[in-house]
C-alpha cells in the first residue's frame, strides 16, 4: 500500500524558528477573536469537523489535557482519550510502539503526554514508516520537553510586552526545580530565538538547569546567569517563571531535604519587582507562588492557561494545513 506523506509532529522546541513563533502567535491573536460571536464558533467548528484525535496521557494533567480537548473540540474534532494504561491492553503485555500504532488506525492525530523521554520522538519516526502515519504532538514528556506549553508561554509574553517592544531585550528570570522541569527546558530553548535576551536561573543548588541547555545558550549567544539569590533577580526581571517542584521524579524522597522555601514567591516579594514585569507559571503550582499573589495585574498565569487553548486551536490548525482558512491582518 501506498505510504502517506510525513504529517507535521510536534516533538521539541528546537523546531521552532523566529518566523514560525511570530505566526503562531498572530495566528493565535487572530483565531481567538472568532470567540467573540456565534458564526465565529460555527465557522471554527467547521474547520477539522472530520478529524478525530487520541489522547493518550499515562502522566497527570488538568490542563494540558482540557485545553487540548477543548481545542479539538472548538475546531469540531471528535476525540477519545487514555489516561490509565492500566486500563489499556498495555496491561496484557502490549507494548506501547504497538498500542500507538493501533491508535494510528483510528484517528488522524495523537496528543500523548508521557513519563518516558524520546518516547514521542520514537513514535513519531515509527508512524512514519507506517501505513497510516499521524500528527504525534509531544504533550509532556517526563522532565525532558513540552513544547506546546513553551508555544503558550511564548504567546503569553509576547502579549505581555506588546506595548513595550515585544520579547527581545527582556530579562526573563525562571524559579524552581530547573533540573527536571521540562517546561524551563523548552521555553529557554524557544528564547534562543530572540534578540539580546538575558535569562536568570534562580535555584536550590540540586536543581540547577542541566549542561544541556547551559550549551544550547552558549551556541545561541544568550547572556544567563545562575543564583539561589531569588530577591535580587526580582528586581530586575521583566518576567518572572515560577515552578513547582518535580517531586515525581524523585527515587528516594530526596526533594524532602531540599529547603525549597527560599524559592517561593511571596506577597511581600512583589514590592521588589518592576512594576510592568509579568509573574507566570505553568501551573499546578503549590507553595511556592503565593494565592495573595493572584490579585495583582502583574500575575499573568491564568491568563496564560487560558491562552494555551488558544494557541493549541491555532497549532491544531497549522498541523492540519487549514491555517489559510483563517484570515491574518496585514502586517
Ligand atoms: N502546565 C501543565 O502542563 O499543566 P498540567 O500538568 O495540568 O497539564
């Protein structure tokens, strides 16, 4: 049988460039006014009424899961979804190569989130020499990428600085467990793509960003610097990055002797910050980013969940190749 060309995969953030990032983002600006009227949410549900889409996610997630549900939907796809694979035939010895492949005779597109890293990679180029290959979209894959949480959090500053010469030239300060946070790895791999960034990586000693991405900003030139001093970093932070800390991937409870405490933002930090930087997270956060926080017109991080639908409808729709049905504003 004849093999259908390679699908676009989304599997990391180094295969975004500058160009591709500026369009998502209008193309996620332009999609999102559709909400405002009724034949808006009729005509964007008319765009992929007849693609269906597999969820399969063995990891927890609320909004990853949702937004990218509710995504689908808005755009009229249908979707199923796993989110035990205990519950699968995984649980009779099939491997999940196999259990991915049979989604593949199901619908045109999985969105799996996963514990193992590379898995999405390894299925993406299985699929491609399948019969029937399919959009693989990296939706968390253990503490190594997400790159649609990256998307939204690009989308997210970009609308934070439009008034104030966009991302480039920035100071983006990022909090927490930067070792196995996969969403630090991903967005300081997508601010390779702007101009004279600076980044501050504040940490406990144990978590600090892995040598992966120290290189990844070398090669691309971006000023970073690395500290446990999270009051001086505020002051100069056009934005600042919360995390929680990634105590899944602990093997022996060693997060428990971490004092994480001195990582936490708290009302009485904000005093210290610009008064037009931006607070973010991706959420679920714990302690560290206090809920008196949320009142403030700095904090951003509701707002960017809410944008991560948006970009996914747009992403979904780019994948799909119906990006053109959406008409962009001249530039
Ligand atoms: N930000 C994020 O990935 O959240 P969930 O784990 O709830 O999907």
């Amino acid at each position: 049988m004849e093999r259908e060309s390679a699908p676009m995969h989304i599997l990391n953030s180094s295969q975004f460039d500058r160009p591709f990032l500026d369009y998502i983002c209008l193309l996620t600006d332009t999609i999102r006014r559709f909400d405002k009227s009724k034949e808006g949410l009729l005509y964007l549900r008319g765009l992929l009424a007849h693609k269906r889409a597999m969820l399969y996610f063995t990891q927890p997630s609320t909004r990853t899961f949702l937004s990218f549900q509710t995504a689908a939907q808005i755009l009229g796809m249908s979707t199923n979804e796993i989110r035990d694979s205990a519950t699968s035939s995984e649980r009779k010895g099939e491997s999940i190569e196999d259990s991915l492949q049979t989604f593949s005779s199901y619908v045109d597109m999985i969105i799996m989130r996963t514990a193992v890293p590379g898995l999405c990679n390894r299925i993406a180029a299985i699929l491609d020499e399948s019969e029937r290959p399919v959009p693989i979209i990296n939706a968390g894959s253990g503490p190594d990428e997400h790159p649609t949480q990256a998307l939204l959090d690009i989308y997210t500053l970009n609308r934070s600085f439009v008034r104030d010469g966009g991302i480039d030239g920035k100071t983006i300060v990022m909090v927490g467990d930067l070792k196995r946070g996969r969403t630090i790895r991903s967005l300081s791999g997508l601010l390779t793509n702007y101009q004279d960034m600076r980044i501050v990586f504040v940490s406990p000693t144990e978590y600090k960003i892995g040598d992966d991405i120290r290189t990844k900003l070398q090669k691309a030139n971006v000023r970073f610097d690395e500290t446990d001093q999270l009051q001086d970093a505020l002051t100069i932070a056009d934005a600042v990055y919360m995390t929680r800390v990634q105590d899944e991937y602990d093997t022996e409870g060693e997060s428990k002797k971490v004092d994480y405490s001195r990582f936490h933002l708290k009302f009485e930090h904000l005093k210290l910050m610009k008064e037009k930087s931006v607070i973010m997270h991706p959420l679920p956060r714990r302690a560290e980013l206090d809920v008196a926080i949320d009142a403030d017109p700095r904090a951003k991080y509701w707002r960017q969940e809410r944008n991560g639908m948006w970009t996914r409808v747009a992403l979904l729709t780019k994948i799909f190749g119906v990006d053109h049905k959406i008409v962009l504003p001249e530039l």
